[in-house]
C-alpha cells in the first residue's frame, strides 16, 4: 500500500491549537483557514477545539461547528494515516465497484465511513471522482488507482507489506 503518512490520532497540544489560532490573527474572517490548518496539523478537528476556536476569533461555538458539519473534507474524528475512497458513480457501479468495496470492507474489517483501530486505514466512499474512463476507481491518499479488480487491490495490499 502506498505510504503518505498525515499526522493522525496524535496526542491534542491545546497550547498548538491556541497558536494556530493566533497565528491567524484573531480574524473572525480566518475561520476557514485556521480550521484546516489544525486538521492538517492534528489529522481532524478535536472537538475541544471548537471553544478554543471560538474563543479566539471571537465567534460562537455553533458557528465553528457550523462550518466544520458544512464542509466534507472536515473530519471530527481521527483517520487512518492511509485513507482509501472508493468511486460509487455509475460507471465504477457497473464495471464493480461493489465487490471492490466488499473486498475492502473484509480485508480491513471496517465498513465504508470507518477507520481501523489501529489508525492504519480509513475506508470512503464518494459519488464521483471523475476518471469514469478508468472505472472501477480506488484512490488512495489522493493517488487515483483505475481499471480495478479484485486482483488489483490484492496487489496494492502485497505492495505495502
């Protein structure tokens, strides 16, 4: 399996978070900004680290909450350090993306939206990447894998070992 390793699951430093926060000013108008910049630090957002948030940029809890539930790539929950999305568009449906995703689920033990306890992996769905031309698709920490079987992922698992 390819490695790209994020920061993930580690011990939450409420002073870094503090920091980040500071280091955007205190600007209610950074909000986005500092949101990604702790999830690219920390993997997701903790949720102790809404108040902090709030607190710094001077807006409420619910806003920050807000923003984080609005945007999908937001996550409130620790990730796999390798994170593995299945395309379920038409195209990757119909040339079998299903059984690629059976396989995925028994192999990791997890179901889609599901991180090991291990933090090793995530496992993700989306509607569409947009390579129906390659389907079925497997992305892997942003590495797009087309023309998937079951052989192929088989493969990517051997490779990581």
């Amino acid at each position: 399996m390819p490695m790209n390793k994020p920061a993930t699951c580690r011990a939450i430093d409420m002073g870094r978070i503090k920091e980040i926060v500071m280091e955007c000013g205190g600007n209610k108008w950074a909000l986005i900004p500092v949101i990604q910049k702790i999830q690219n630090e920390f993997g997701y957002i903790p949720p102790e680290a809404v108040t902090v948030i709030a607190k710094g940029l001077k807006v409420f809890p619910s806003q920050v909450q807000g923003v984080i539930s609005f945007y999908a790539q937001f996550y409130t929950k620790p990730r796999g350090r390798q994170v593995i999305t299945v395309c379920r568009g038409t195209a990757c449906h119909v040339r079998g993306a299903e059984s690629v995703l059976n396989f995925l689920e028994d192999r990791l033990g997890i179901q889609e939206g599901e991180t090991t306890p291990d933090f090793e992996y995530t496992l993700d769905t989306v509607a569409c990447i947009g390579v129906c031309t390659l389907a079925p698709n497997v992305v892997i920490n942003k590495q797009v894998y087309g023309d998937m079987d079951l052989e192929k992922v088989q493969e990517l698992f051997k490779k990581g070992e």
